[in-house]
C-alpha cells in the first residue's frame, strides 16, 4: 500500500515562492501518473498539476500555469511542486495522489496524503 506525506507547505507573502514535496513509503511511485491538488475552505478539491510516470509529460491548471511547476525524481521516489508568484487565491490545503491512467479528475486518483497547507497572505 502506498502512503505521501506532502511537506513544504507554510506561509508566504503574495509574489512569494513555496516548494512542495511528495514523498512515498511502502512501494515505489516511479509506476505512476502523480498529480497534486487543493482544497480551500468550503471549495471542492480542485486539480493543479500532473505528471506522468516517466516525467516527459504535465498538465497545469489554468490558474496555476507559468507560475507552478511539477517534476518528478524517480531514484528518489519524490514529486516536487514548485510555486512562484503566489497569490492569495492560492491559499488551500494541497495534496498529492497517484494515479495508473493519464487523469485531471480527483476521483481516479488513489492515495491520498493527509495534505500540507500553503497560506498566501496579501
């Protein structure tokens, strides 16, 4: 059974950068589509990025596109986010999940973390 643990999170300014990471203990992540979502006070979970197994391919929410950016470190069994120029609409809990087919959509990914929360402040 896979378990991520997201870290990185905290509070930052408006204009401000954040590095999130995803890690995983009990099985390898190198076999999945990895994907990173938020979830702010009394809003849905909504998607922010994707990766694929390999890392040759993303996706990036609109909102979040030229300022986020998702990589992948296999040999370390890491997913990384990295925020620049943050907003205040930014502000939500994230979290990482797996994934076994090429998806945006909350409900096909599995292995939820228990999340990291990321306040912008403005």
């Amino acid at each position: 059974q896979v378990q991520l643990v997201e870290s990185g999170g905290g509070l930052v300014q408006a204009g401000g950068s954040l590095r999130l990471s995803c890690g995983a203990s009990g099985r390898t992540l190198s076999i999945y589509n990895m994907g990173w979502f938020r979830q702010a006070p009394g809003k849905e979970r909504e998607f922010v990025a994707t990766i694929s197994w390999s890392g040759d391919r993303t996706d990036y929410a609109d909102s979040v596109k030229g300022r986020f950016t998702i990589s992948r470190d296999n040999n370390k069994n890491t997913v990384t986010l990295q925020m620049n120029s943050l907003k205040p609409e930014d502000t939500a809990v994230y979290y990482c999940a797996r994934c076994s087919t090429w998806s945006t959509s909350p409900s096909d990914f599995g292995s939820w973390g228990q999340g990291t929360q990321v306040t912008v402040s403005s």
